[in-house]
C-alpha cells in the first residue's frame, strides 16, 4: 500500500540577487555539503550536452538561500561545460559533465583532473560508493534527447580503473543515482522505474512511478527507532512532482506541482529536499517535516 507521505511547506529561492551572487542559470543539479554547511547547485548555463565552456557550480548559505560564484569555467584553470550531478568524497567534489567526471577541491574550488569515460553521451548523476569508487550514470541520449544506447552505469576505480559496472538499453536510460552498502539505487528517465543494481552488477526493479521521465534520488532514513522506515524521493519531469518510494514497491506523488524538477538533494540535518527547477533558473525547497 502506498504510504502517507509527511507535511511539505516550499520555500523559493529568487535570483535576482547581488554581487558576488549569480543568478542560476538552467540548475540541474542540488548538493548539500556537510562539512562546510553549504548548498551546490550546479549550472548548465546552455544547452545539456554543449562543450561551450560556460558551465558554473554555486554555493548557497542554507540561511539567505542566495547563489554565490564558487567553481566558473574558464576562472582559476576551472572548465565545467555542462555541468550535472555531484558528489562528495573525502576532500573531493566529484561533477558529471558531458563524457568526463571531473574533480574539484571541496573547499577551495580548485581544479583537480578529471576523468574520461569512453563512450559515454550523457553522464548525469554522481554517487561515492562505500569503498571509495566513483558511479556515474549515462542516461544514453543525445542533443535532441534521442536515445544512443549508452546506456550505463560507470565504476571509477580508486586504482584508476574505469569500467561499466552494468550496460545496455534495457536500463530504461538511467539517470537519479544513490549508494548504499547493498549496491546502488536508480531511478530511469524512460522508463520510470526505481531499482537496485548490487556491486556485482545484478539489477532488481523495486517500483515503478505512474509517469517517467525521473531524475534526482536521494534516500531519507529512518529515525534511529525505526531504520527500516526509511524511504526515498524521486523527481519526475513528466509527473512535474516527487514521488516518494519504498523498497516494497508503494509510490505516493507529493502534492507540489513542479516545472522540470531535476536532479535533487536533501539537507537531512533540516529535512529539506533541493530541487533546482531546469528551466525556471530557481531552487525549491521542501520541508519534510519531523522524522516519524
């Protein structure tokens, strides 16, 4: 049975704002970092798969929600074209664009490398694994949004190594991406399914939305009486709202109506999910309310 979602109150975030702030510019991407007590949300600044070098990364005080310049390609030796999903990692910001994932000092901003991924159309989400791997999803389109067949998740090595963990159009296109100590959690963009891919490589479909098109994932654990009451939000751009997922298979679309919402995050110490809106060049946020 699907379960009764929890209270939401939205905030917006505006974009006019003064300098040193940027407006957004196409957000695709939300991040909350921890240990520096900051949103990212990445920009694509133009289209999705252009290597026009005008992407940017902004950080967002949690307090005034107002985006300021942190990584500019073409500033400080950075190049971000179309800049998508995040990850942290111990002192790295890893950032999916295009075909490489590259990297980035967390605090600084400072250009590290980064790292190619043969083959690949349309790296989108970026989630650390707990051995300390890098997984990247290729959702497999192109610039009209046609599918290539690339379809893929991608395992970076901490040997350097870079390999498929799993492949193949019969991934529905995956793009949301989250890891776990029992594998990684998907969301696809075609097919609108939720599911789980082990370490091995295996894939077990959990849930499937009323509408596809999905994009960000994040899990909101459970409180600490209740771990197993832990469940998960999804964006859907078709649905134009969040859907709430468990591992038994229940959806519950959230009330919020939402224009593009793309790759989200959660801030889980406030209980907010991010969620930049793709062609609205604004932030949401949503209150989740008390743990329970």
């Amino acid at each position: 049975m699907p379960t009764r979602p929890l209270p939401f109150v939205v905030l917006l975030l505006a974009t006019a704002c003064a300098a040193p702030s940027v407006s957004l510019a196409t957000p695709e991407s939300a991040l909350h970092d921890p240990i520096d007590d900051v949103y990212l949300v990445s920009n694509l600044n133009g289209p999705p798969l252009a290597k026009d070098g005008n992407g940017f990364i902004c950080r967002l005080s949690p307090d005034d929600l107002v985006p300021r310049r942190f990584i500019e390609s073409g500033r400080g030796g950075a190049t971000l074209n179309a800049p998508k999903g995040m990850a942290l990692h111990g002192p790295v910001l890893w950032v999916a664009d295009i075909d490489v994932v590259r990297r980035f000092d967390r605090h600084s901003g400072a250009p590290l490398g980064e790292v190619v991924v043969p083959g690949a159309t349309f790296l989108n989400d970026v989630a650390a694994g707990p051995d300390g791997s890098i997984y990247v999803t290729d959702t497999g389109l192109d610039a009209n949004f046609a599918p290539t067949g690339t379809d893929a998740i991608w395992r970076l090595g901490t040997d350097g190594s870079v390999v498929a963990l799993v492949k193949g159009s019969d991934l529905g296109q995956p793009n949301g991406l989250v890891a776990q100590p029992a594998g990684l959690y998907v969301t696809s963009w075609r097919d609108g399914t939720f599911f789980q891919v082990d370490y091995r490589g295996l894939r077990v479909e959990l849930a499937r939305t009323p509408k596809a098109q999905l994009d960000g994932l994040v899990r909101v654990p459970g409180p600490a009486a209740d771990p197993a009451a832990a469940y998960w939000l999804c964006t859907s751009w078709a649905g134009g709202c969040v859907y709430r997922l468990d591992r038994q298979g229940g959806v519950t679309e959230l009330p919020q109506r939402l224009e593009q919402p793309a790759d989200c995050g959660l801030d889980l110490g406030r209980r907010r999910l991010l969620v930049p809106l793709f062609g609205q060049n604004r932030l949401e946020v949503i209150e989740l309310g008390e743990s329970r």
